[in-house]
C-alpha cells in the first residue's frame, strides 16, 4: 500500500529546529519557533496555571467523555474572553466548541465551510502563517491570498488589502488575523478595522478571524478590538481561537472554534452542523488544557495572577524589540529597523537576503526562517549583543 510514498520536505519551521539541535556551536541561536521564552530561554509553566493544576488534581471526579463540544464552561469562558460583554453573547448566537489547539479550530473551521459549500475557496493574507494554507487544503478548500504586507516599506499594505477584498465574491471566505499577524506583526489599527469590517459588511463575505495571540500585542481588549468590532457589524461570522501562547499552554492543544449566527436559530443550526465535524474529526476534545483555563478565568484571584503575567510576557517582548533595534545601531547598523519596533506580537520580518541568512546559519549557528522571519521572543539580554553583532557581518 505504501511503497508509491515519497518523503515530503521538511516543515520549514521544524526542520530548522532539527538543523539547531545538531548545531555544536555554543552560541547557537534558535530565532524559528514561535514560542514564548523568558530571559533565561526557558517556556514557563505560569504560576496561575500550576495553581489551576493543583485544583484540578484534587477536583477531578472523573475521565468520562464530556462530548463532542467539550467543557460548557470553558467554551463560554473563551467567547466572553474573546468577545467580551459583547451583545451577540447576550442575544443567544455565539456556539463553541473545544477543539485540539487552534490549528484544531482552523481544521473545524474549514470543515464547517466546505461542508456548507465543497471546495469553497478561503482567502488568507499574504503571508500568512505557514500551516494555514495546508490546514485548509487539508479540509478541501481552495486557498488563495490578499496583499497584506508590503516587504519594500516594511509597513501594511493596506490599499492593496482593501482593493484585494472588494473583489472577493461573497460565497468565499477571509481569514484576518485578530492581532499580532504572524508572520509579519503588522496589525490593523482602529480605524483601518473599522473600514474592514463595513467593506465585509458590503461584500458578504464569510470572515474567519483567527485570534491566536490575544493579550500578546497590547492587551486582552484591545487585541479583540477589531474581532469584537467584526462581531458587532456582520450577521454571522467564525473566530478561532487559541490558549497556547496567552495561558502558555503549547503541549496541552486547547482551542476553540466559535461561530456567530444570525439569530439564536441560525447558531443552533450551524452550531450543530460543527458538531457533526468534530464527531468524525476527532471526536472528543482535550479537557485538561480547557479545565486550567476555566479554572482560572472562574477565580478572580487566579485570573489577576494570570493577567500579571500575561502583561510580563507582553513587556518582555516588547522590550526585546527595542533592544534588538537599540543594538544593531550599536553595533554600526546603518539600515533602519525601526520599523520591528512599532510592530506587535512575537514576530517580524528581518528583510534580509537569502544568502545573509545562510551565512547566519552557516558561520554563526543563528537559525532564522528563509522568509527571514524571527521570533522576537528568543532573544534575551545574554544573546542579543552576540545576535546583533552577527547580523552586522553579514549585512
């Protein structure tokens, strides 16, 4: 059965970090994973999550199923979370369901669309993350792009965007990111949002938002500005999210799908719809991730904790932008970074050329995507000097 296969290539992603361990160079710098460090280059448990745990482990009654949705708490928890004291949550047309991480809502997602219309075809933005074309492939759909980030300017491409969008016929999708645009870190603003949200209100078209670095960026409601802002101007739309990076919780994959109808009976309809996709999907989600996250978000107490946290991992980010900049003018850098400085998130295009990247790998030990994409999260106050300076030789 097997022997037409051939090796696929590698992730680019995960291949790299393969290249990394093998590296002996005790300088060696990982810049690929999207994955919040510390300054000591260590994933945190969070305090208030170890805290969720202890709960847990003396709470727990059972392992029984909890259905196909998953915790009823939880998934109410992450709407309010994401939503807020947003009407749409008050008038009974918001439906969620657990999912396996957020690459686990974007698959249900996709399902959901294509089962609504096969081989629809979904926009996503151009770049966009790097499993997001190949997550909806996966669920039959056609995936196309938009512009959205001018590589040139170092800057939004937002004429284009919006050019791009009014052309999109309205049985199509459109993925936008919420906040913190992996891979760019160029984010819409307020105004820019609000003129996206009436131009998809004209078009009709179907918006997906993915909202997987809620709290990363500004803060927990003003990274849910613009998906809250979409909420309250379309009729029906689909959010996924995910707890990996706000609550730290990578390896336990909780995420949640959540669709808003345009009334209760239209949520109730499409609700059950999605239901049907988990089913034959993965059948049963994860509760241990969802369990920590609805513990804390139910405890006043744990929830300030979580909030301070948060706000440090934010604060370290940002400050590693400054720093990053800071240094390679230091270091006699003559071309303008400034730009990593106003963006949000964990990442941001270095703009570099493809043979500068090699020689970073290569004579360095610093590993960076081909797209020259970094993550500001794995620089800290021991390796930027070093970092800085090798980025400096090789431009």
């Amino acid at each position: 059965m097997f022997s037409q296969l051939q090796h696929p290539p590698a992730d680019p992603i995960l291949g790299l970090s393969i290249k990394f361990k093998a590296d002996s160079n005790p300088n060696k710098i990982d810049l690929g994973p999207g994955i919040y460090k510390d300054d000591a280059g260590n994933t945190p448990v969070l305090a208030c999550v170890k805290a969720a745990e202890s709960y847990r482990v003396e709470n727990e009654m059972s392992k029984a199923y909890l259905g196909s949705t998953g915790s009823v708490l939880f998934n109410e928890k992450i709407a309010s979370l994401i939503l807020g004291d947003h009407p749409a949550i008050h008038e009974n047309r918001v439906r969620t369901v657990s999912t396996p991480g957020g690459t686990g809502a974007l698959r249900i997602a996709g399902e959901l669309i294509n089962k609504t219309k096969p081989g629809a075809t979904i926009w996503v933005s151009n770049p966009t993350w790097a499993n997001h074309q190949g997550v909806f492939k996966a669920a039959g759909l056609n995936v196309k792009t938009y512009p959205y980030y001018d590589y040139e300017n170092k800057c939004l491409d937002f004429e284009g965007m919006m050019a791009a969008l009014k052309q999109i016929p309205a049985e199509d999708a459109v993925l936008i990111h919420a906040c913190c645009h992996n891979p760019s870190g160029m984010d819409l603003n307020e105004e820019q949002w609000r003129e996206v949200a009436t131009l998809s209100k004209e078009v009709g078209y179907t918006a997906v938002i993915d909202i997987a670095y809620q709290g990363f960026g500004k803060g927990l409601d003003v990274d849910a500005f613009g998906v809250r802002l979409m909420a309250q101007t379309l009729d029906q739309m689909i959010i996924c999210s995910s707890c990996s990076k706000n609550f730290g919780l990578y390896r336990d994959r909780i995420g949640a799908c959540s669709i808003i109808g345009k009334n209760a009976v239209s949520a109730d309809i499409i609700g059950a719809v999605m239901v049907t996709v988990v089913r034959v999907n993965y059948s049963m989600p994860p509760a241990h991730g969802a369990a920590i996250v609805e513990t804390i978000l139910s405890s006043d107490e744990l929830t300030a904790q979580w909030h301070i946290e948060l706000k440090e991992m934010r604060d370290r980010i940002g400050d590693m932008r400054q720093l990053f900049v800071d240094k390679l003018v230091e270091n006699g850098v003559s071309r303008d970074f400034s730009f990593i400085t106003q963006q949000n998130g964990m990442f941001s295009f270095l703009g570099i050329e493809p043979a500068q990247i090699e020689r970073l790998q290569d004579e360095f030990g610093i590993y960076v995507v081909g797209s020259s994409r970094i993550s500001l999260a794995a620089i800290a106050t021991n390796n930027v000097d070093y970092l800085t300076k090798s980025i400096a030789k090789v431009l």
